[in-house]
C-alpha cells in the first residue's frame, strides 16, 4: 500500500450517553466515558486497523492530554508527527449520545486551531506515489485555513493524490469557497449533509455538479450505503445491517476503510464496500476509535 499521510484533529472525546432528552437547566442521567478522538485522529486508527501505516499531522497542547493522545495513537499502528503548542490546550469535545446513537457535539479544537504551514515537515512527502488525506475541519476554521492550503499544495507538487472530508455542513458558509479551496483534489468524501451544503441536494448524483473542482466525490449516505461519483460512472453500494450504539467517528472510519482498499488497488466499488464494514464497525461501538 502507498505511504499515507493524514492532517487534521488529534484530541480526547468526553462522550456522554443520555437516557432521554436534554432538561435545560436540569439534570440528565448519563453513561460518561472518555474516549481518543479528534477527525484525523479517528481516520489515522481506523486505517492502522484496516492494515495501512498512517502517519498523523496535528497539533497538541504541552499537557497530559496531549501525552495521552501521542501514546495511545502510538499503540494503535499510528505515526505521531505533532507539533507541541505552549498555550493552547489539546482539542477536547464533549459529545452527547442520544438512545438511537446519534451524536451531537460541543468542540474546542484547542491546539489544533493554530495548526500552521510550518507544522508539516515537508520530508514526510520524500516518498514517492503518496496520499495524503485532509480532514475538512482544518479548511473551515480560518486559522487553521492556511495550513490545510499548504498541505494539499505540498502533495500535489510531491506528484501524491489527495482526499478531503468536508466533515461538517454546518460551517460550510461558502460552498464556492470551499470547493475552490480544495480545488484539484482527488477524492471529495461529504456525507449527504455536507453534499446539500456544496450543491444544494443530498442525490448522490449532484456530486457530478462538483467535478469541474475535483476529480471524484464519494459520498455517504449512512443507511442506505455510499456511492461514487466521476466523469464515467455513478457506482452505489447498499449500508450493512449494523445495531447504532454510537455513530461519533462513523464518517472518519468510512475514509479509512475506503482509502486503504483504494490504495491498495481495489475497484471503485469494492473500496466503498470497504469504507461501509469499516463505518458500520465504528457506529457498533462507543467512541470514535476501533476498540483496543
């Protein structure tokens, strides 16, 4: 399998799962656990799981969370390449679980918020016929922003392909500015959501209105599955039959399954195949990460 790199998030979920709905200004019994997580960290575990060497790109605070973080990845198959912030905290965010397993989140991207251009050490790209892949969390926060522009810049000019999660609709206020910010990349991975927000529809079929930027879109669709999308084809598979204990992580670990298949030369359909058993083995679980 090609070298793959990842940027974006490394940080602890506080993940609580709620017996009912929110009492505001009340009390709510919950299951409180914590758990490793952040969007890049989560895509760099489930690749490791899924028989890739990953290497990570983040930023950390200098703190035991940050620590905590770097071994725990360590452990899982993951490279750590982290920058050390002196001020800023490691990301944390509280993620409340309903009784579906649907999962509504409160971060603070702490460190990772000033992830910057120097924080990729350009020797990570040395080898030849690479991926990197770029969690979108980075690109929506104008912060981080710059370092997400320059680290798609790098592998480009390295000759590696690229990947982008778009990873949240919400804060995709200019669908014309994020598709010229990730303009050239490979592999565009939005979620039904994040595909309303760029085109206006959730049809998986509307990727095809995003291929003048990129050259395909693959787009989950939770139960009913995921599909691709190019010039050529639009190849769909169905979701697998999966209990949601917890569906924190579940887009994360569908790019992993995805991209180790496809880089390891399988078909398209195959690839989102793999992306789908590794997204259904993330929703039966609690957290964002492959149990270890």
């Amino acid at each position: 399998m090609r070298p793959v790199v990842v940027v974006g998030d490394a940080g602890l979920d506080v993940v609580a799962r709620h017996s009912g709905p929110i009492a505001h200004g009340g009390d709510v019994r919950a299951k409180v656990t914590i758990e490793p997580g952040g969007a890049g960290a989560n895509t760099a575990v489930w690749l490791a799981a899924c028989g890739a060497s990953p290497v990570l790109v983040a930023r950390v605070g200098a703190d035991s969370a940050g620590r905590q973080v770097h071994s725990e990845l360590t452990s899982a198959g993951v490279q750590c390449a982290f920058a050390v912030d002196p001020e800023l905290a490691t990301c944390c965010v509280v993620v409340l679980v309903d009784e579906d397993g649907q999962r509504s989140m409160l971060p603070d991207r702490g460190a990772n918020a000033r992830f910057s251009p120097a924080d990729l050490d350009p020797g990570l790209l040395a080898a030849s016929h690479g991926h990197l892949h770029l969690s979108g969390y980075v690109l929506l926060d104008a912060t981080s922003r710059p370092a997400g522009l320059a680290a798609l810049e790098a592998a480009r000019n390295a000759g590696w392909t690229t990947s982008v999660d778009p990873q949240a609709a919400v804060l995709i206020h200019s669908a014309e500015a994020f598709m010229e910010d990730v303009r050239g990349v490979d592999i565009l991975m939005p979620n039904a959501d994040e595909l309303q927000a760029l085109t206006g529809s959730a049809d998986p079929a509307a990727g095809k209105d995003l291929l003048t930027y990129v050259g395909a879109v693959v787009v989950t669709t939770g139960p009913d599955g995921a599909s691709w999308v190019d010039a050529d084809e639009l190849i769909s598979v169905p979701a697998e039959v999966t209990e949601c204990v917890d569906s924190t992580g579940a887009g994360d670990a569908f790019d992993a399954g995805f991209l180790a298949a496809w880089l390891a030369g399988a078909s398209k359909r195959d690839a989102l195949l793999g992306g789908v058993r590794a997204g259904s083995r993330a929703v039966s679980v609690v957290g964002a990460q492959p149990p270890r």
